[in-house]
C-alpha cells in the first residue's frame, strides 16, 4: 500500500522528471492518482511511463501553457499547446462554469490536447457548483465505423454528471456516468499488456480482423464498439457523433490522423475535448430540479440491486484517501525509477 499524499508526490516526481513543467505535473498527477482512488486503474499512474515517454521525445510539449483562442458569450475554445491537456481541461471547465452562470449553458473546446484520462474527472468543479456537464474526446483510431474493416475512430469517451443537492449540511455526491464507445475502454488492455494477461474474446480484434485473447496484439488490432454482440452498430454511431462533434468544432485531428498513443515516438496527437455546462436553474429551477433528481434516484435505490452512478466511485476514493492504494509493485518500481531519472 502507499498513501495517496504520496502517490501524488511520485506521480509529479516522474512527469517533472520526463519535462513537465510544474503546472502540468501537479495537474496530471492529481487527477491519474484520483482515477486509481476510484478504481479507474485503466486511467490511473499506469499512464505515466507513456505519458513520460511522449514528454522524452517530444510528442507532448512539457512547458506548454494553455490558452483562450476563441470566445463568445457562451463558447470558447482552449489551445493545450501539445502540453499534457489536464490543464488546459482545468482552463476550459472553469470558462464553460462562468459562461454558464451567465448563459444558462456553455460549451468550451479544446485543440492540439492529449490523452485527457477519466472523462468525468474533469466535471467535478461543474458538479461541485451545482452545474451539470457533459465531456467528451477523441482519441487514436481504435475501432472502425459501421461496415469498415479499419479502424478510423477512438474508443472517444462520453462523461455526464449531475449534481444532488446537499442533505442535513452534507454533500451528497453527484450522479456520474462515464464510459468509452468500445466494448471495454482500451486502457484494460494496456493494463494486461503490462501484466502480460490475455483478455477475453469479444473485446478486440487483432491487426488481421481476428478475434484475439492477446492484449499486445488486440492494441496493434481494433476495439469493437460496445454492443458487439448485437453487432456493435449503436456503440460505433455513438462513437462516430462524436468523432464528428470534436474534431469540426475544435479544429482537431481525427483518430486516424494519429499515430498509436502507445509508442514512445510519433506525431503530436493533437486530439479535441467538448465540455458541455448546463446551469439547471436558468430552465424550471434548482428547485424543481434538485425533487426530480432526487425523486428519480428514490426509485432507483427502491429497485433491488440497483446502484446509482457514482457512489461506488465515491466510496472507494473516501477509502483509498483513509487507507492508502494498492499499486501493482512492478509500476511502483517503475514511476521511482521514473522520478529518479
């Protein structure tokens, strides 16, 4: 076990060590250990040896700092600058939240961005401020679009949160939804390559088309959109809208304009991000919004075995902050080595 205070000391340690600036460090650190605290593995402090490989040899601008290209009453658009996008993800949220306030809604892009980890992550200071958001990204193509053979999209992640209002003086935490458009995000298999596990059938196929138990050669293949099993068709629309979304609104490459996120060298990825801020009381109210929320989780908790969104998240990351997180020791061994560098 380590502590969470320390695991965020580490984690900033290598990527300041691999080039980032300090500001990109502390920003990326705290949110990949907060993904491990949530039990997002996939999206945790097993990035960082490739994100300190793309900082090493160039694919992500260390001391890049983000900024506002573009702006209207309720849009804007955030340059990341090829830096590791956690901070300009910060940058976007916190604009989207003031143009919300003011709007009602906002929408704030994000151009030339990275690997911007758990989607939800970045939705918290919305959800915090009793905003509704919606995130959502491209990525490296993964997956191809209906009837096409190879891969042309990203797994592209769809995150929504909604907040609850507060009980007896305490916060209740928000609904949170968060998922990519392939049957499994494809940080599982990133994760057992790094194990050296085979995965089940019907996550991947390998570079042939064929279906594979071997995670190595399901990250050189494709994903198969979620759904697969009724042919995947809704899962790779899905992924397509936002394909689309991002990259005509943001300016961005398409998943196929990228190189593998997985290789220390290549092309700056130069992906997209679209955050969505909805303040529900420009409509019927935060009254009237905080009954029917409410009312509609009463009914879901009344289901047996029901689980509302969110609340496992939550009581794992109260855990991992009260006892410590338990990392595979191989990539412990690693990120020191990494900060020691």
């Amino acid at each position: 076990m380590i502590s969470y205070a320390e695991l965020e000391s580490l984690a900033e340690s290598a990527l300041r060590a691999a080039g980032a600036n300090a500001q990109q460090a502390r920003s990326t650190a705290r949110a990949l250990v907060a993904a491990d605290a949530q039990g997002l593995a996939t999206h945790g402090v097993s990035r960082i040896p490739f994100y300190a490989s793309h900082l090493r040899s160039g694919r992500v601008d260390g001391q890049a700092q983000p900024r506002v290209l573009a702006s209207k009453p309720a849009t804007v658009l955030v340059d990341a600058a090829d830096g590791l996008s956690f901070p300009a993800c910060e940058l976007a949220v916190q604009e989207a939240m003031t143009r919300a306030r003011a709007q009602g809604l906002a929408l704030a892009g994000i151009c030339n961005s990275y690997h911007f980890g758990a989607a939800a992550w970045h939705l918290e200071p919305a959800a915090r401020a009793g905003l509704i958001g919606i995130a959502m990204s491209n990525s490296p193509a993964a997956m191809p679009v209906v009837g096409g053979k190879r891969p042309l999209m990203g797994t592209n992640p769809l995150a929504a949160v909604f907040p609850r209002p507060d009980r007896d003086g305490h916060r209740q935490p928000p609904m949170v939804m968060d998922f990519a458009m392939s049957e499994v995000a494809r940080g599982k298999l990133m994760v057992a390559a790094q194990k050296g596990e085979a995965i089940p059938l019907g996550w991947a196929l390998d570079e042939h088309g064929q279906p594979t138990t071997d995670a190595q050669a399901g990250l050189r293949g494709s994903m198969l959109p979620f759904g697969s099993s009724n042919g995947g068709i809704k899962g790779a629309l899905l992924a397509l809208i936002i394909e689309v979304l991002v990259v005509t609104l943001t300016g961005s490459r398409f998943g196929a304009e990228m190189d593998t996120f997985f290789e220390p060298e290549g092309n700056r990825l130069r992906m997209g991000q679209l955050f969505l801020v909805f303040d529900p009381g420009s409509m019927a109210g935060t009254t009237a919004y905080a009954q029917r929320i409410e009312a509609l989780i009463a009914a879901m908790r009344a289901d047996e075995g029901v689980r509302v969104p969110g609340d496992q998240r939550e009581r794992k990351a109260e855990r991992a902050l009260a006892e410590g997180l338990k990392i595979p020791d191989a990539l412990l061994a690693t990120l020191r080595q990494l900060a020691s560098a």
